[in-house]
C-alpha cells in the first residue's frame, strides 16, 4: 500500500482518538466548570479564523466583495443565508471582475 494510504489512515486516527478522548474527559465530570465552557464555546470562532484568515489575506477585490456582503447577512440572518449570499456574490464578482 502507498504511504498516502497510510497517512490518510494515521490522520483519521489522531482524529478519531483527540474526538473520544475529549468526551470521555467531559463525560466524567459531574459540572463543566466556567472556563471549560468558555473555553469549548470558543472554539468555532477559532475554527473559523483559521480558515478564513489566510484566505482573506490573500484576497482580491471579488473576495472581499463577498466577505463584506456575508458579514453584512450575517448580522440579520442565519448561517446558511450568510453562505449562499457570499458564495453567490462571490461567483458574481469573479465572472465580472475577472
């Protein structure tokens, strides 16, 4: 088998097991205390930056178009309004500004 097949395997793994491990963790504690739960609430704003950070230093004007619109849906709407109109607004900009 090819090492790609092995690295796939060892990454769903680690995963696999940091998944787990945090349940079974939290699950023996009768209370979470405050700044777990501040701290596990945190954590998709994290996720998040660390996904959109590089892409928005790097950006163009069609992407920071759409980042613009989706922060200004976001604010009145839901997740799933804040993605379509960014998406759409960035598939727009990029066939016009292109």
């Amino acid at each position: 088998m090819s090492s790609a097949f092995w690295v796939i395997l060892a990454g769903a793994l680690a995963t696999y097991l940091t998944r787990i491990g945090g349940h079974l963790v939290i699950s023996r504690l009768e209370r979470i205390p405050p700044r777990v739960e501040a701290g596990l609430n945190a954590v998709p704003a994290a996720v998040l930056t660390t996904l959109v950070a590089p892409a928005v230093l790097t950006a163009g004007p069609a992407e920071w178009l759409a980042l613009i619109v989706a922060g200004l849906v976001a604010l009145r709407g839901g997740l799933l309004s804040m993605f379509i109109a960014g998406a759409v607004v960035l598939l727009i900009a990029r066939q016009f500004m292109a």
